[in-house]
C-alpha cells in the first residue's frame, strides 16, 4: 500500500495543508476483471472530505451505468456483478451492511423507469438500447448529469496534476459535455491527430490535447468502458 500523502494541497477543493489521502483518479471499483494485475491505478492526493464525498457519488453512479452497459464485452468483465453484489443482502459483512444494500436495492428498482415513460431525447449517448428490443420492453434508470460532470471533472483535474503537477484553481474553468458521434466528431478527429492517449487497461481511455499556447487549456475525451463517451474543456476564465 502506498504511503499516504504528507499535508499540503487537496487536487479537488483545493485546500492547502491539509491531511491528505490517496484519491484513486477513476475509482478502484470501475476497473474490470480483465485488467492486468500489475497495472498502476491512477492516483491523486486529496483530502478527506473529498474522497469521501467522491467515494459516496462513484458507487451511487457505478450502480446505474452497470446497468446500461454490456457485460460481455472485456471492457466491462466483472462491473455489473459489483454492482448487483453491492445490492445483496447475503454477501454482507454485518447487520448494518445488509440493511445498507437492502436499502440501496429498493433504492434503486423505485427508480427504473418503464420504455414507455422513457424520454428518448434524453437518453446519453452510448447508453440506449443495445440488444434490439422494442422501445416499449426496455427499462431506464436516471443518471444525474452533475455526477457525470463531477467524475469527468476529477479525471481532468487528475491527468493535469499527474502530467503536468498542476492544480487547477478557479481562475479556470473546466466544461463538460455529453455529444451524439455525430457532434463528437471534430473534436475526436483533433483529439486523434493531435492528442495523447492515457489508457488504463480495457477499462478506461483518456485522450488530451493541450493548447499550443496556453499549457492549461486542453479538450479531453473520457472513454469508460468501451460503452460511452464524455467530453470536457479546460482554459482560464475571462477576467
């Protein structure tokens, strides 16, 4: 196990001299059975009110993209047992943690929303139908946007820290967006010529390119598991 971090800046909030942790970039949870066991995860100090929240918000969102995605694929080997088994009540470790997943289930199911009732123009991309079912026999459960752009922001701020040792502070602003392959494609096409490529394992794939004359504004593509795309932006706020 990695020796903690010694007190000085949290890469989330941006707190400085605090205790800190190891904050795992893309949650130690997302990476499938097949990734190699010797590859080096992601990690960021940051502290601990951060890690926890974040910790809180990666399982809610792990439990409803698992259910999206397809698990027969590498890239998603072992991701929806996680989820499922977060859920039930017999793989508890003590009382408190039975009625924690017991919960989480009931949860869960009171949110799945019918074919019928789901709105199609909002739907993410990547994660509709995948087995060609009638949109009236399918099933939909809500995944919260500012989650979304919470986890494409943490791996922003993430590969900036771990690539170029910078904090990203206020003065800049990171957007996020969610794009059909239709809107996505000038930016896939500069993210592919010109970008680098940061991947880890089957599990995730990061592509950045940086501004030529400004280090700290850059576009990002965020490949999770094979199933779907987020885009985010970075560059300095107008004074």
């Amino acid at each position: 196990m990695a020796k903690r971090p010694p007190p000085g800046k949290c890469v989330h909030c941006l707190a400085d001299n605090v205790d800190r942790t190891w904050d795992h970039v893309f949650p130690r949870a997302w990476y499938p059975d097949t990734t190699p066991a010797d590859l080096y995860k992601w990690q960021i100090p940051s502290c601990h009110a951060c890690n926890r929240d974040y910790g809180i918000m990666e399982d809610d969102l792990l439990l409803r993209l698992a259910l999206c995605v397809d698990p027969n694929v590498p890239e998603t080997s072992g991701i929806i047992d996680k989820a499922l088994r977060s859920m039930k009540p017999e793989f508890a470790r003590d009382e408190r943690d039975r009625a924690a997943r017991a919960a989480r289930g009931a949860r869960l199911r009171a949110e799945l929303i019918d074919g019928p009732e789901i709105e199609r123009s909002a739907v993410y991309p990547g994660l509709g139908e995948r087995w060609g079912r009638p949109p009236t026999e399918g099933l939909g459960i809500r995944v919260p946007a500012e989650s979304l752009r919470r986890l494409a922001e943490k791996i922003v701020r993430g590969i900036f820290f771990l690539e170029d040792n910078t904090f990203l502070g206020a003065d800049h602003s990171i957007d996020f967006y969610a794009l059909t392959d239709e809107g996505a494609g000038p930016i896939k096409h500069l993210l592919h010529r010109f970008g680098k490529e940061y991947a880890r394992g089957p599990g995730i794939v990061v592509r950045r390119a940086v501004a030529v004359d400004q280090p700290t504004g850059a576009v990002f593509e965020i490949e999770i598991w094979g199933q779907f795309e987020m885009y985010a932006s970075v560059g300095p706020r107008e004074p």
